[in-house]
C-alpha cells in the first residue's frame, strides 16, 4: 500500500487539505494490467479539495477486502472504492462494505427497476444474478449509473465518507463527476479551506527530469505544491496546488506557477490544462482539415484505439492497417519483402515506409507507423525487448522516423509506442520537426 508523495520536500508547512484514501479492487489489477482508474479518480479529487494519501490495490477477496478496508475507514475522512460491484461470485466488494460496517444489504427498488429495464430494452430476460447489483448496505445513498447495471453507493458514518464505484472506466468516472464531486467540493468548502490546482499534461519527458527542470524555478512561490502523477505511460501531469483562506490569492499564485512551468517545458507541453494527448493532436488535425492513418506492428492496434477513443475523430482519422507479420506488412502496406531481409521488421527503414505507404494507401495527409519488440520473447542482442521504431509521412519530406528503448512489460512497452508516435505527429504539427 503505497503513499502518494508530493515531490517537493522541505515546502514551508501548509494548511493540511481534506484526505482521502483509494482501494482498487480486482484480481486483475494484481495481474500486471495497469491501474488507469486510480491516477484518474485522484486528479479529480484533488480537483475537488482532496488530497489522496493511500493507494493500494486488493484482491476479490471478502475478508481481505473488509481487513484492509476497515483500516483506512479508520484513518481518513473520505474512503472510495473502485471495482467489484458486478453480478458475479468475484464481485464481492458491496457484502465486503457491508460486513466492515456490520449492516444488512437492502434491495434498492428504483435500482432493480432500472437494471431490469436495461435488460428489456435489449430484448433480454435479467438474470437472478443481476439482482445483487440492486442490493446495497443499510444507510446508502444510491449512485445512478445511466451507463451501465451497476450502480454505486455513498455511506456516511460519524464524518466520515465511504463511496464505492464500479471498475469499468466507462461508468467509473462519470459517475464519480456527476454523482460524488459535486457532494465532496460542497464538502470541502465547508472545512474553510480554499483549495486552487492547475494541471499541466506533458508527453516524454521522465519524472527525475522534470523535477529538476521545475523545482528550482518554483521554489520562490511558497504556497504552491508541485506534484506529478503518471496517468499514461509516456504522459505525466504536473500537478500546481495551493491551499488556504483566500481563494483570489491562491489562484493568482496558481497561474504565476502554470506559466513559469509552460515557460520552462516549452513543447514538452501537450496541454497547460491537462487535455490528453489525442485530443489535442486531434484538436489540431480538425482546425487544418488534416487527416491521418496508421500502420501498426507491436502495438495490435492500440494507435487507433487510442485515436478514436476521441470523440469525433472521424472528421480526421481515415483509418488503419494492423500488420504483425512480415507477409502481412508486405502484402497490406507494400514493404518489400527484400527490405525486412535485409533490414529486419524492427528498423527505421521498416517503420518509414509502413508510414508512408499507409499515408498513400489511406489518402490522409499524415501516416504513422510502429514497430517494435514488446516482449517477453522475440529478442535478440542486437535487438532487446523494448526496441521501438516509430514512422511519420507528412507533407513535404521523406518520412521521419525515431527509435526508442522503452523499460516495463509488454503492455507498458506497448502502450508507451502509442505515446511516443502520437507525440512525434503533435511535435510536427506544432513546430514542423
């Protein structure tokens, strides 16, 4: 169970914001597949006057879920959940609560009613099992869930607060914004303590840098914490926090701070107010009536995934070849078979030209490639796990490309391709390198 750390020490001592403590659930999350709702939900607490202390991720297990849960109950104000409120015999975090608070679960009839008609509206019967999901601890207050059939629930017991989220990213998330948010900032406003953040995302940049590159420039605002958080491989936001009695005061003390650290990271920047990566190369391709496609290698598809995980990506994405084999990328994107011989399908010469023969193919005026060792087999000495070639074909010039030696496993390695290719088309787009 990790602490979350700002990553000044030595700050002058600062008015202590409300805290809070996160508990992820499911066996997944213990099986290498990243945390992405945790950094998620505690950037928008933070948002809200939440200062999250604890993380940890625990197993679908009942009795170790209620032992751990029953100690952070103890020692923060605010407790949230995330996972295990599904209908199925893993899904036990609901009778987990309920037995730590020693209540009865109740079935929640407005809720069963909703479940059910989820289920006719797609010409289906409810399963007996969904039933649990309308069951919740005596006391609760119900969280509508307008995207899914699990609806959260909120507890308050002598001041403190216990909210609990279903782990689908989907449903997570816009649930906490829509139902808990705005209950936690009433919350937090009422302690007296006024609470201004900025969040800065940035794209390849390591964490030890920018805290070198930050820390001293920052060191003459005193009220202001510097924080950063990981909430992508390859995308770390720069977390600006001032905390105390006047609101106006530490919102100019915020700003002075984001723009000295925009000063400094330049276009290491990909937005100052914390907008993702694809959002914003998709906000400048839509404003240039540029498109783009993709071929992908190691990354299975990922690149374009992450594309149109944007709304209205469509205006700017022409689509994408998924090319794993050396026959495929020869016979779907044109790469001679003489070239990945010669050169191997891991090489600048490989990615350039999946990157422009996909550009020509697709008719879009950008084409982006990816191919790389994502592990944990198929490397050599001359080639290791990690080992990443990225290709961009634009207007005007031969395709560029970028070779790049990722750390972690398969799906970090993977994962960090899609951020550094992405970020090569915004640096482009932006500076024309």
């Amino acid at each position: 169970m990790a602490k979350v750390k700002p990553a000044l020490a030595g700050q002058p001592r600062r008015r202590r914001a409300q805290e809070a403590a996160l508990a992820m659930i499911g066996d997944e999350l213990l099986q290498a597949h990243l945390d992405s709702n945790g950094p998620a939900i505690q950037v928008r607490l933070a948002g809200a006057g939440w200062e999250t202390r604890r993380r940890c991720i625990l197993p679908d297990n009942q009795a170790q879920i209620a032992a751990q849960l029953k100690r952070l109950w103890s020692q923060f104000p605010l407790l949230v959940c995330c996972g295990g409120l599904g209908p199925t015999q893993d899904d036990v975090t609901r009778q987990a609560i309920a037995a730590m608070l020693r209540r009865p679960l109740f079935v929640h009839a407005q809720s069963l009613r909703a479940i059910q008609a989820r289920f006719i509206r797609r010409g289906l019967a409810m399963p007996g099992v969904n039933r649990l999901q309308a069951m919740f601890p005596k006391g609760a207050v119900v969280l509508r869930n307008a995207l899914g059939t699990a609806a959260g629930f909120w507890i308050t017991v002598s001041g403190r607060h216990l909210i609990a989220l279903p782990g689908p990213p989907a449903e997570c998330l816009p649930m906490l914004e829509q139902e808990a948010l705005p209950r936690l900032r009433a919350l937090a406003a009422a302690s007296g303590l006024a609470v201004r953040r900025a969040v800065i995302r940035t794209a390849m940049v390591p964490e030890s840098q920018l805290q070198e590159m930050l820390a001293p420039a920052l060191a003459k605002e005193k009220g202001v914490e510097l924080s950063f958080l990981l909430d992508e491989p390859g995308e770390i936001l720069v977390m600006l926090t001032a905390r105390g009695d006047s609101s106006r005061e530490l919102s100019r003390q915020v700003r002075r701070s984001q723009d000295a650290v925009c000063a400094l990271l330049g276009e290491r920047v990909v937005d100052p107010q914390g907008k993702p990566l694809a959002a914003v190369v998709g906000k400048i391709l839509g404003s240039r009536k540029q498109t783009v496609a993709v071929a992908e290698s190691c990354t299975g598809g990922l690149i374009a995934g992450r594309i149109t995980s944007v709304p209205g990506s469509s205006l700017y994405f022409h689509g994408g070849v998924v090319a794993y084999s050396n026959k495929a990328k020869t016979r779907y994107l044109g790469v001679p078979a003489s070239l990945l011989k010669r050169r191997g399908a891991v090489s600048a010469a490989v990615a350039g030209r999946m990157a422009a023969n996909v550009r020509r193919q697709a008719r879009a005026d950008w084409g982006l490639a990816v191919s790389g060792i994502a592990g944990p087999g198929g490397a050599t000495q001359a080639k290791p796990v990690g080992l990443v070639y990225a290709g961009l074909d634009g207007p005007g010039g031969a395709p560029a490309t970028r070779c790049f030696t990722f750390p972690g496993d398969r799906d970090c390695i993977r994962r960090m391709s899609v951020t550094a290719v992405l970020d090569m088309l915004r640096t482009r787009l932006l500076t024309g390198r």
